[in-house]
C-alpha cells in the first residue's frame, strides 16, 4: 500500500496545521472550568481534535485531560500517544520567535516542534493517508492527544482510571529512533526521620538539591556546635563558615540527570560525609552516619543492600534528589531506577527495610514500573521491520534508565521521532524539525499503524 504520494502532496498542509498548534502556548497554566491543566492547553486540545474533525475523524475529548480521534472498526485497538503540551520557552531563542511555527531553511521552528506536537502531527497525516489509501484495518487505529506529559502524565493516569481504551499495542513518538524496548522502573519516593537533637551540636539546616530526578550540585547545613567544630571539617569540595553560635557547612557536587547519577557527584552524599567529622551524638550521629555510610557519594545503592543489574539495562540507580529539614524532621526524596527486567516487589522492600535501619520511613511513593517488550514480541517485530524498510538502517533495540511516555499506558514503547545522530533540541532554546524528518515520521508512522493494524 502506497501511502507517501498522500503524504508528499499534503506537506505543506501539514506544515500549516502544525504552525497553528505550535501558536498555541500550551504550556501547563491555571487550572479553570473545562481546562484542568489551564487554557492555553485545553485551547489546543481543542484545535487539534477540530482538525482530526477536517480531515474525516471522528473524535472524542475526556473532560479536557485527553483526546483522540480513531478510524477503522474491530475488537482491538492499536494506538500511537502524542502530547500537546509543551515545557515553558525559556530564553535564548535567536533562530525564531518560541511560539511561531515559523518555517525557514528547511526547519519549522517553534516550542513543541519536536517535542511532541510535529511527531503529533504527523502521526494525524499518516492516519489521514491510510484512509485515503482506503486502507481498511482490523484493528481501531486510535491517535491520542495527551495534554499533560510535561508535568506529571496525570492525563493518562486519569484516561485509565475513568474507562479509556488500553491498546493491545502501540508506540509514542515521544522519543527516539529505533526503538526503545526497555526502561527502567522508576520509583520516586520521600523517606523522613524525626530527630530528637542531644549533645553538643544540633542540626539547624540541612537542605540541598531541587528534583527527586536531577543529582543535585549544592547542598548545606547549618548547626548550633563549639567554635572549634570548623577545624574538624576536612574535606575537598565542602566549605565551613564560621556563623553566630555554629557553623555553616556548604558542599558542591557535579549536576546530572537523575537517571545516570554514576555521572555526577552528589553534593547532599558529600555533605553527610562532612558532618560526621563532626561530635555528633545520639539521633542526630545515628542518622548522619546512616546518610554517609549508606547513601554517601554511592549511586547503585551497594551499602543500602539494593544492588541489582541485568545485561540489558546495567544497574539499578540511586538519585538522592532533595533533602530538606524542618520541625525537626528530615527528608529525603530520592529517584531509585531498577533493571528492565526487575520489578517494584523485588526492590521495594529491599528499600523500606534499607531505610528503616537509619529511623526513616516512607512518606511518599510514585512508582512507574519498568517496561520491556522482548525482540520476538509482535510490536517489536514489526516495528523492527518497518524501521529497516522506511530508512535501510538496522533497527538496534534499546534500553534506557528515563522514563518515556510509553509509561503512561501498558503495551507501549517509544518509537522516533529523533533518528541517531540528529541534533536533540527539544526543551531547549531554537527547537526545530527538519521539514524532511517531519515528513519522514509521517511516512515511518504510517507504515507502523499499517503493520500494527492490519
Ligand atoms: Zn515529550
């Protein structure tokens, strides 16, 4: 079935489409009445499913957190997830106003371009080719339109939980080529302590890091202790300052994302490391030794006894995010990433029972299990060989420790829309797509939703 001289004929139709959505500041805003992640959002929501509309879909929107729009009939479902709201602009846009869509030297520019409503768009062309092909599937294809990925996915956890289709398979471009069959599971959670402060020196501040999911590059303390508690402190990368009644003690650490913190160096871990130089005692020594011992500069959680690995995926990770202190209570929230082919049975309990030998106990867990489709799975097969055909490249399977879309729903994986080698813009100032990769995605998409479908 022929379906790129529809989509050749249609590009600057698709071009248009996007570059009006692209218009639309989708970034998450105020919640109100029929915009639950505010209007700009709902906005365009709306637009696109009136545009599936234009192009012969019949659509439908769930109390504004999620739309689609769907063609063919049969039992079963196949679905392609795209979102269209997009992170905020920031500065240093030069190439081309954030909110333009507009098109130049062969790119279509904009906030979203890339990230996810060009994949989004093109996914909507590809549909519209088939049923111009008159292609007649026997399974639904569905097309939904996400409107909160970028701060939480609460549109497809709400899509689930009041009734919404789960497809027998699909795929997100959301993102990158070939095909990402593994992820790890994430298990973002807080684990706290009450201290009961003895002793010399009492904890005053202890504070560092911003997200659960960033390893963070600064963290300090402050605490009530003798003058001469400066002079114990020896370490490289932490400074102490002297302060009225104590001292304050500040560390630095290296930055990285969450889902690799082997790559950073954990400013909280160091800080911890610091203090117990320090003449603590009681509840306040037991918890910092446990801090240091336990956590300290380590990323695979060894001493915390949750070591684990798969030749897929490497080891699990620990991101010791953010620690916060306050009426006497110490928090730490913490990005814990397990192998592909573990699961949350076997590594939570490892963890509550690592925890509770330092007096903490979990106060809050979001837990997204790990995804694996094997190479032998009908969607990767498939997948596979629409890939290898659209581009004549090999399609390499792979495995990462982010978390894609493709966890909001079961039996999904992410499938484009950024080929190897391209430049990765996407919540960054000057996001593009190249016209030609656009096109390319629709066309890869609608040989997929062909595969998938018929
Ligand atoms: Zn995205």
């Amino acid at each position: 079935m022929d379906f790129k001289p529809y989509i050749r004929a249609h590009a600057d139709e698709l071009l248009q489409s996007l570059a009006a959505l692209i218009r639309i500041p989708s970034v998450e805003g105020t919640p109100e009445a029929g915009a639950p992640y505010g209007r700009e959002v709902a906005r365009c929501l709306h637009e696109t499913l009136a545009l599936c509309e234009r192009l012969g879909f019949p659509t439908v929107n769930m109390d504004d957190r999620v739309g689609w729009c769907e063609y063919g009939k049969g039992e079963e479902m196949i679905a392609v997830l795209g979102h269209l709201d997009v992170v905020p602009a920031g500065d240093g846009w030069n190439a081309a106003a954030p909110f333009s869509g507009e098109v130049k030297d062969g790119r279509i520019y904009g906030r979203g371009t890339m990230d996810d409503k060009g994949p989004t768009v093109a996914a909507l062309y590809a549909l519209a080719a088939l049923k111009d092909a008159g292609f007649i599937p026997s399974r639904r294809i569905r097309i939904l339109f996400g409107t909160n990925e970028e701060t939480g996915c609460d549109d497809m956890a709400w899509y689930l939980a009041h009734g919404g289709e789960t497809p027998v398979m699909g795929f997100t471009p959301d993102g990158e080529y070939p095909i990402i069959n593994g992820e790890k599971g994430i298990m973002n959670c807080v684990y706290s302590r009450r201290l009961e402060q003895t002793g010399p020196c009492r904890l005053l501040r202890f504070e560092g890091g911003t997200a659960a999911n960033v390893s963070p590059a600064y963290a300090m303390a402050e605490l009530a202790c003798p003058a001469d508690a400066a002079a114990r402190i020896q370490a490289s990368k932490v400074t102490v300052t002297p302060i009225e009644g104590g001292i304050r003690v500040e560390a630095q650490g290296v930055s990285v994302h969450g889902s690799t913190p082997e790559q950073g160096e954990n400013a909280i871990g160091r800080l911890a490391l610091a203090l117990t130089q320090l003449p603590l005692e009681g509840e306040l020594a037991d918890c910092m030794a446990f801090l240091a011992g336990r956590i300290g500069m380590e990323t695979h959680g060894e001493s915390l006894g949750l070591a684990m690995r798969d030749d897929l995926s490497g080891d699990l990770t620990v991101n010791l995010g953010v620690a916060a202190f306050a009426e006497e209570t110490l928090s730490l929230t913490l990005s814990v990433r397990y192998p592909v082919t573990k699961t949350y049975d076997g590594a939570h309990p490892r963890m509550e029972r690592a925890f509770a030998l330092g007096g903490f106990h979990e106060t809050k867990m979001k837990h997204k299990a790990a995804i694996y489709m094997p190479p032998e799975s009908e969607l990767i097969r498939k997948l596979s060989q629409v890939y290898e055909e659209q581009t004549g490249e090999k399609a390499v399977l792979k495995s990462i420790g982010g978390g894609t879309y493709a966890k909001s729903i079961p039996n999904l994986v992410a499938f484009g829309p950024i080929f190897p080698g391209d430049e990765i813009r996407e919540h960054k100032p000057d996001e593009y797509m190249e016209v030609e990769r656009l096109i390319q995605n629709a066309e890869i998409i609608a040989a997929a939703m062909y595969e998938l479908a018929r």
